[in-house]
C-alpha cells in the first residue's frame, strides 16, 4: 500500500481528498438525524425534509472546490487550512437553513447545528488519521534517519516543524541549556539537557544534530560542533539571520569553493583550433582513467570525438565511475568506451589491449604521486612509476601506436624525495624511447600541484574548515606552482597536438604561491575569519607543523635555462639532457632487479646515481 501511495500522483491523491470531503456531507448529515432523534432508523423520520441530502451535497461539491480543501499537502495542514473547513461546515449550514426555510423541508434546526460541527470535526479528523496511518507505515518501511535538534527555542521549534514535512527524517528529540525548558515538552518532542546527548545519540541510533541556535556567538558554535563530532553522528546547523540576509555561509553549509579562486591568477586560455582533429577518429587508451587528471582527460576526449576510449585503471570503483559517467556521452556521439581493469605494470595485460584494440594514442596519467606515501614505499613507487611508464611505452613502441604522452610533475626536477625521482626517471626513459622510435612520437607534461585532485590541499584544508580547524601547513615558506585540473588535462592534450618527438612541455603558471596564503584564502573564501595573535576572536587558525619526509620548500618546472616556444603562447618546450647512448638497457635491466628484490636501499641508490640532482637528503620516517 505504501508503494501504491508513493506512485499516486497529486492529482489523484487531491481527488481522494475531494471525494472524501463530499461523502462526508451524507455522512454528517445522517449521524446528525441519528444523534436529534436517537436511533439509527432516521429514514422513516424524514418525510419531505429527505430534500436537504441532495441539496447540500449539491452545493457541497463546488463549495469544496472553490475552497480549495482537496489542495492542502497532508504533511502541512495548519491553522490556514481548518480555517477553510469551517467557512466551507459554514456555508453548507447557510445553504441548509435557507433551503429549509425557502421549501418548508421541516429540517430541525438542531439538526443542521449538529451536522456543521460533524462536518467539520469528520473533514479534520479524516486528514489526522491519515497522516497517522501514513506515519506508521514508514515507520513499517524504515530508513529514515533519526535525528535530535540542539535549541528549543523558535528556530528549533520552526525547523522541526518544517522537517515535519518530510518522511525522510524523524526528530526524536530537543536538547537545550536552558534548565526552565529541560523536562518539557515542545512540539511533541521531549526536551533533555546537554549532558544526556552522549548516552540518548547511542542508545536511540542518533544519525545526525541539527544546531538551532542562530544567535550563538560563532566562535563558540564552532567548539560546541567540534563537541558533537566526536559523538560520530552528522552535525548540521541552522544560519542566523544575519547569514542569512548577507548570503553568509555557515562551517556546516560550506560553499564549493572553485579552484579558480584560489589560483591567485587568471585562468589560462588554452584553447587552440585544430587539436581536435589529432584525436579525431582515433583510439586513444587513458591510463589511469579513474584518477583525477585521467577521468578529466576522459571528459575532454569526448569533445575531440575519438572513434574510440579505452579507460585503464586498477581501482574497479575508480573505473566503474567513469565509465558510467562517460557511457550516456559515448551513445550520443557514436563514440565506444572500453573500461579495462589491469594495472601498468602488467606487460602481458597491456601488450594485450594494444594488440586487440589497436590503440592509436596513449594518455599515460598512471602514477603513484603521494610524496609521503612514495616515500616511505619506495619499491612500489619505483615499479608503478617507472616499470609501469616503461611497459606501457615499450608496448606503445611494439605496436607502433601514433603518439604517447606521459604526465609528469614539476616534483621531477631537481628532485628531493622518492616520487619526483621516480618521475624524473621515467621521463628519461620516455625520452630514450623517442629517439629510438621511427613511427612513435612520445612527448612528456609537467604540471604545477593541481588544485582539487585527489591529495591536493583543497580537500584536506576543506576538511580541516569543516572540523572547526586548525588548518595545518608543513612550513610557512613553502610555496608552489598551481593550475586546475581541466587546465591541466587540457594541457596533456595539446602537448600531444605538438609531440615532435622527445618534448617535455610545461605551462607558464605564473608566479608559484605560498601554501600558508592558499589556506588562508581558503578560508575566506567561505565568509570566516583567521584566527591569530592579531585577531584572536577570529575563526580558523593557521597551525605550521614541520616539512614532511621528502618535501620541498619549492618547486621548478624547468632543468635547464633552454625554453623553446610552441604554437600556444604559454606551453613552453623544454630541452633537457637525456640518456647516454646505450644506457636505457642497463637502467631497465637493473630497475627490474631492485623491484624482484624488494631492495629499498638499492632502489634510492638506483635514484641517486641516475637522477641528476636527486638529493636523498631526508632519512626515511619509517627508519
């Protein structure tokens, strides 16, 4: 019954209101004879005044519907409403004592007093009951989410009303400071002290607290939210007026902050005519296509109209997500998606997709890039990071796939930690292959961090706010180069417009910004303030807590002083040293080597003796 009711339109449901409505006039009308007279054999009773059931049922049906009582949502019935089921018993008790006066029905006058307040008792008590049977069966059904409102005064009061509206949550309970309003009830709800809220969370499966309380200092909202996280349910709280009026947000109701405004410069314009006919037609193998540059580059492929997308990714949840986003996309445009669980380092795997699905271009987005991670798993970084680079190159090479385009990372020159050698080194690779290579043209990307990527600040910082703080930076001095991640994907597309051959591109970003400026425009950025000597009152701190394993206080795009322009104004070619001849063998042979052996120390010493500038200064922290 409760999926009939689900599936009922308004329009239906309104009609069963109407129509209860008007059967409730006969209805009324009888018990009113049967309670003037006393028995239940009215009919012998009537004589003539039988008239007065079909004329107020005739004037009851338009007076209904011109006043609207059919229209009332069950869920908010209110004062409004009843007041619409007395003008509407009202008028019916006009219509009935003129037709008994205007045809001599003999009708008792008692008789029509005693059906006005039937009627409008029975229309009132119809919308209760159903709104009772309606309440039991979800609670039959279940899934609603239990939930207590921290405030009993009129913003709670007027928030469970509203929720009240909706069979999606049940309000259980009002928790206030307030000792006269401990131990009443309000709105139906029981109100407890603060101190019961631990005990009452876990017992009655509490799921989320709802702060009505808008005229709580912020700074103390704050710590009170910070209070109920720890119980581990959900917190959400209700804005002041004044947030409200001056469009502010509250640390529970946080804005989606763009990237772009935290850039601290003009996005860059990267588009160019014609980098779509290079993937036109083709089919291009996204590496990594789960990730955050891989699905991007998945999303803006589709506006290049490939004949085809394979998408390759470890993570099967990563994979299953991007793949239902870009199925509807690849319908529409003709366009296949192949989704191809594996991983990089897997050669038989990838020699595979390239032998079977004939691949024309490759976007190599597949990397390890967590500095503290890699770090401390040297070996995995070193296999995923280069043997997988390598694997999917050679593979690319084998089959004489057109072009392929690894993403790097400005971490990779002059690195100091395991990632950005790693990285380094695969581009090294890359570039050993691209000279080698007759009918392949690889070519490299180097980014700046990508705001909102998975691991960048903007999650962690957001996080941070939403706790109530602090916002942690590893150094005060710390700066680095940003860009976004369609700029980035975008990027990696038209570097493979302008592959010759060896490239390592890089986009002018700029100048680089300090991480402790970042958070501190993060948190303006959502209408608060940063707390510091200079303004303790304010909202947020700022907290430095040390350079992490591995960390740079900057960061650099470029090796050497040799930039070379490209047909965008901001994507520069860099010209790097390479290989010596005849040295990519040996590297392979003893990468592989270090990674069967499980050999961290070998793997540093590998970095160290063939990564220029690789300065393995910052001891492991897990020695």
């Amino acid at each position: 019954m409760l999926n009939l009711l689900d599936v009922m339109s308004r329009r239906t449901k309104r009609a069963v209101f109407f129509v209860a409505d008007f059967l409730a006039i006969p209805v009324a009308l009888y018990f009113a004879y049967v309670i003037r007279f006393g028995t239940f054999d009215v009919f012998s009773r009537l004589e003539q005044s039988w008239v007065i059931f079909p004329i107020l049922m005739i004037a009851g049906a338009p007076l209904i519907y011109q006043l609207g009582l059919h229209r009332y949502k069950l869920l908010s019935y209110e004062i409004k409403a009843v007041l619409r089921v007395q003008a509407c018993a009202a008028g019916l008790l006009l219509v009935g004592v003129v037709a008994n006066l205007t045809f001599g029905l003999g009708v008792p006058r008692s008789v029509l007093a005693i059906f006005t307040m039937l009627f409008f008792v029975g229309s009132i008590n119809s919308r209760a009951i159903a709104l009772k049977i309606l309440s039991l069966m979800n609670e039959v059904r279940g899934g609603r989410k239990r939930i207590a409102v921290y405030g009993a005064g009129s913003a709670g009061v007027q928030l469970v009303n509203a929720l009240r509206q909706t069979r999606d949550v049940k309000v259980m309970a009002f928790f206030d400071e307030d000792t006269q309003l401990q131990g009443q009830v309000v709105s139906g709800l029981p109100v407890l002290p603060p101190e019961k809220m631990p005990t009452f969370v876990s017992s009655r499966k509490i799921k989320r607290l709802v702060l009505a309380v808008p005229s709580m200092k912020r700074s103390k909202r704050i710590s009170l939210q910070k209070q109920l996280l720890e119980l581990n349910c959900e917190v959400q709280s209700v804005p002041s007026l004044e947030e409200l009026l001056l469009g502010k947000n509250t640390i529970d109701t946080l804005k989606t902050v763009s990237p772009d405004e935290l850039l601290g410069r003009d996005k860059v314009d990267l588009n160019l005519p014609g980098v779509a006919e290079v993937y036109s037609g083709k089919t291009v193998l996204v590496t990594g296509a789960g990730g955050s540059i891989g699905s991007e580059l998945c999303r803006q492929l589709m506006d290049c109209n490939p004949s085809r997308v394979i998408l390759f990714d470890h993570s099967e949840f990563a994979l299953y997500t991007i793949q239902m986003e870009l199925n509807t996309i690849g319908l529409d445009k003709g366009i296949l998606i192949d989704p191809v669980l594996g991983s990089v380092t897997d050669a038989v795997r990838v020699a595979h997709v390239f032998k079977e699905m004939k691949v024309d271009i490759v976007l190599h987005a597949a990397a390890y890039k967590h500095v503290p991670l890699v770090e401390a798993n040297e070996i995995a970084g070193l296999n995923n990071n280069v043997f997988g680079t390598l694997t999917v190159a050679e593979a690319a090479l084998t089959h004489k796939a057109e072009r392929f385009i690894l993403v790097s990372t400005d971490k990779a020159v002059r690195p100091t930690n395991v990632m950005g050698a790693t990285k380094r080194m695969a581009e090294l690779l890359v570039q050993d292959l691209a000279e080698r290579s007759e009918s392949t043209l690889f070519s490299m990307v180097r980014f700046g961090n990508v705001l909102g990527s998975s691991g960048s600040v903007i999650p962690l910082f957001q996080k941070q706010i939403k706790s109530g703080g602090p916002v942690t930076v590893t150094h005060d001095e710390v700066t680095r180069y940003f860009m976004t991640i369609p700029e980035a994907a975008r990027l990696v597309l038209l570097a493979g417009s302008f592959s010759t051959g060896g490239d390592v591109f890089v986009l002018d970003m700029g100048k680089p910004v300090k991480i402790i400026d970042l958070a501190k425009r993060m948190i303006e950025a959502y209408d608060l303030d940063v707390k510091s000597a200079e303004n303790p009152d304010g909202d947020i701190e700022v907290v430095v807590t040390g350079l992490r394993p591995g960390e740079k206080l900057y960061e650099e795009l470029l090796i050497g002083d040799d930039m070379l322009p490209t047909p965008h104004p901001k994507i520069l070619r860099a010209n790097e040293d390479q290989l010596d001849p005849g040295a990519f063998d040996l590297l392979n042979q003893k990468v592989a080597k270090v990674v069967r052996a499980e050999d961290a120390n070998g793997a540093r010493e590998l970095l160290l003796d063939h990564v220029d500038g690789y300065l393995n200064s910052i001891p492991r922290a897990a020695e």
